[in-house]
C-alpha cells in the first residue's frame, strides 16, 4: 500500500540554505509555467474573437470567454529547459514542478466541461503562487542515490559549484529504503519537512475471518460529543469534544489577537507557530480517534463502521460566528479518510450515508427515516429532543440524545442487514465517555496487532 510519512526536518545551516534556494526555484518555476501558459491561452482567445460580455449574476460584464487550454505538461517542459529556474534544480525535480502546473491545468479543462453543463460555477484560470515564496521540490526515485542509510538527491550543473556541505537525507528507522518511491520537501508554517511516499508491498484486506460482518456500529458527529458510536452489540460510547473544541476557540483567540488592526491577508513568524501547533492537535486527535475506534472494532469483532456524514454540509455554513467556529472548524471530514485509511488493512468495511433526520426520529418507535427532500406529507416523528443531550420516546423514555442519532444511522443503510435486536433502552442511555488526551494509555495503539490480517506470502 501506498502511504506518504511526514517528518519534520532537522537540517544544518548550509543544508538548509540549500533547501531554501531549491524551494525559491521551485516556486518562480511555477509562476514561469503559468505566466507561458496564460500567454499562450489568451493569444488563442484574441485569434478567436472570444472578447465579450457576459452576464454575471445581476451584472453585466466583459471579459474573455471561458475555454479549455490547450498547453500540457511536455510544451512546458520544452518551453523552459533554458530557464535560469529550471537549470538551478536538478532536471527531475524541475519536470515534477511542471507536472504540478500541467495537473492544474487539466483540472481546470475538466471545471469548464462542467461548467458549460451547469455543474460548477465559472472556474478561474490556475494562479500564481506568492512572489519570492517556497514550493514543495519532489524527487522521483530515479533521482535518488542510497548508500550506508542516507539518501542522495540529484543536484543540478549550476548549483554544485556553490555547495558547501553535502546534501544527504537520513532515512527513518522504520522505513525499508527499498519501499521508498518518492521524497519531496516541502515548506510549512516556517519548517521544511520531508514527505516519504512510500510502498511497503502489503495489499487492502477485503475480508478478515476474525470479524463478523452482520455487526456494525454507527458513529454520529457532533460538538461536545464529537463521535457518538453504537454497536449492534448493544454497547455505547462517547468521545469527547470539549477539548478539541476548546483548542480551536484557543486557536481563534490567538489570530485575533495578533491580527487585530491589520489587514485580512496579514501573516507573520508568529502566526505561523499558531497554526502549526492548531494543525498538530487536530492531527493528533484524528488519529488517535481513528485508531481508538478500528481497536474497538477488531477487539469486538465488528466488520462494518456505518458513519452519518451530509456532504457539503459544512460549505456555506451559517450558523453565526460561534456556530460556525464550534462545528466548521472541526476536520471530521479528514477522520473519515483516516478511518478509510485504517479499515482496508484490516477488512473493516466503512459506509458513509446521509443523516437526515436520525436525531429527530425515535429509533426505539421505529419512525422512518426519509432522505432530506423525500419528507412525506404528515410525517412527525414519535418523540422529541426535550433538552439538550436528552430525547424522550412515544413511550416517555428518556434516552442520550446523540446515542438515539447514532442508532437511526445505522438503520439508515438500507443496503446491510444488520441484527439491531440487541441495541435496546439500557445501551441508548448512559454512554461511556472517553477523553482523547487525558483518559487513553498509549497501549491503545498496539492492540490492534491482534486484528491485523497479513496476506499470503
């Protein structure tokens, strides 16, 4: 399977100004292949007559018509051999640089397709990067040199000369060097780190004997109670978002502060610490939670993860600045891939399905759960959210809210059958609540070895 490492890089002086200089190439290499491609696409513009007006929303407006491109990857790559830019990287690095701008490019023809169709809104030609800025500088395999544990990159003609050390990357110790594929550095909030794209030879699991596929449990996202989880096993779980939250409030707090009484586009050293730090504690507690909840599954048993997720839903989000800061802010959507990630190694089977109505219906009533925009006429669900966290039934019963929510997710995949006699009143009631930073022991993490399926040698 392919996976890419990130590691933060711990360069000398002289390594780091080299790195530095390669990113600067990078960049202006970048903006030299969009500037050739921009040139070129509107000269054919001008041959066609495609100057117009146009109307955009209650505006009229002119401006060139919207076409494909027709420049690719190797014009570019033909165009700029002779770049000072292209001649300071090394060839293979510099050909990645404009393989970057070619995929941009392609993207854009592809947005103009739909947009002419009425998919999309008018897509907007591929833009220049920040002037005097970094650009990530990857390295293929083929320019990579491995002896005695270091990696050796190629360097170009024109930059040797000026070296002052010897350029080398250090392998980590749980990397095989013959796994590696590809290495690229990469500038990030005032740090060069190092991406390790890797193939380590193992393949997904489609099926893993030690689960039982008639068994699921189903995830309901939210606030404070970030993940709500029921299983068919008729168990219950929480875990906590108070802290996730509070740490982007933190966040929030910080970048006003520093940016207060400058404009929207200000940035600066210590913005960049804010952010990287923001950006840790999300990382860390998407795979910490994705790591807790696949153990969970293998430790039970459970072969499938039935996760409640409304796509889009967080795009033009307008719930008020508190709403949105508590809730659009918090990267779900990020530990659903990581989820992805983890179930194909060990055969857990992960569906994602739309929640509409799963908190409003009673799922001990067995109310209907109809897809948003099929409501029918009269429908009303049997209970109702009394306050928060609390739902009461048809029946009187007084059950978590969220735990009622997570269940009605897992009866909203019409395409399993699964056994739900099990998930009753007593699993819907007290949920046990787990706290990602406090309450885990690091152990956690290595259960999971039991549950792991390696493929026949």
């Amino acid at each position: 399977m392919y996976r890419t490492i990130p590691v933060r890089a711990t360069f000398s002086d002289e390594e780091k100004a080299f790195w530095v200089f390669q990113c600067e190439q990078a960049n202006s290499l970048y903006n030299c292949a969009i500037y050739y491609a921009k040139q070129k696409h509107y000269q054919w513009l001008q041959d066609q007559d495609a100057y117009t007006t146009f109307w955009c929303k209650d505006e009229l407006k002119c401006g060139w018509k919207t076409y494909k491109c027709a420049t690719r990857y190797p014009e570019l790559d033909k165009a700029l051999k002779l770049s000072p830019h292209y001649k300071g990287m090394a060839a293979q690095s510099a050909q990645q640089t404009l393989k970057t701008v070619g995929e941009a490019i392609a993207s854009y023809n592809q947005l103009v397709g739909l947009y002419y169709k009425g998919s999309v809104d008018r897509p907007k030609f591929p833009r220049y990067r920040k002037k005097g800025g970094l650009a990530s500088v990857t390295f293929p395999r083929q320019a990579l040199t491995y002896k005695e544990g270091l990696f050796y990159p190629s360097v170009s003609k024109e930059s040797k000369p000026e070296l002052l050390t010897k350029i080398s990357l250090e392998l980590p110790d749980f990397i095989d060097s013959d796994w590696v594929k590809e290495v690229t550095i990469r500038p990030c909030y005032g740090q060069l780190w190092i991406d390790w794209v890797i193939d380590d030879g193992k393949k997904p699991v489609s099926v893993n004997s030690k689960l039982d596929y008639s068994q699921a449990l189903g995830i309901d996202h939210g606030g404070d109670n970030w993940l709500t989880c029921v299983t068919t096993l008729g168990q219950s779980f929480i875990i906590d978002g108070k802290k996730l939250k509070s740490m982007n409030q933190g966040h929030a707090r910080l970048v006003a502060k520093h940016k207060a009484g400058k404009s929207d586009f200000y940035w600066d050293s210590n913005l960049d610490r804010i952010q990287l730090k923001r950006n840790n504690q999300m990382r860390d507690a998407i795979n910490k939670a994705a790591r807790f909840i696949v153990n969970r599954c293998l430790a039970d048993g459970i072969g499938n993860i039935v996760f409640g997720w409304n796509e889009g839903q967080k795009q033009r989000s307008n719930m008020g600045r508190s709403g949105n800061q508590k809730n659009v802010i918090i990267p779900t959507k990020r530990l659903i891939e990581r989820l992805r990630q983890l179930c194909s190694e060990y055969g857990i089977k992960l569906i994602t399905t739309e929640e509409s109505y799963t908190s409003k219906a009673s799922f001990l009533d067995g109310d209907s759960l109809p897809k948003y925009g099929e409501k029918p006429a009269g429908w009303n669900p049997s209970g109702k959210r009394v306050r928060r966290g609390l739902y009461r039934t048809a029946s009187g019963n007084l059950i978590n809210a969220d735990t009622n929510g997570a269940a009605n997710i897992l009866r909203k995949v019409t395409t399993q059958s699964f056994d739900m006699t099990k998930v009753a009143r007593e699993a819907l009631t007290l949920p046990h609540r787990y706290d990602l930073f406090n309450s885990m022991s690091k152990s956690y993490r290595y259960k999971s070895e039991e549950g792991r399926v390696y493929p026949p040698s």
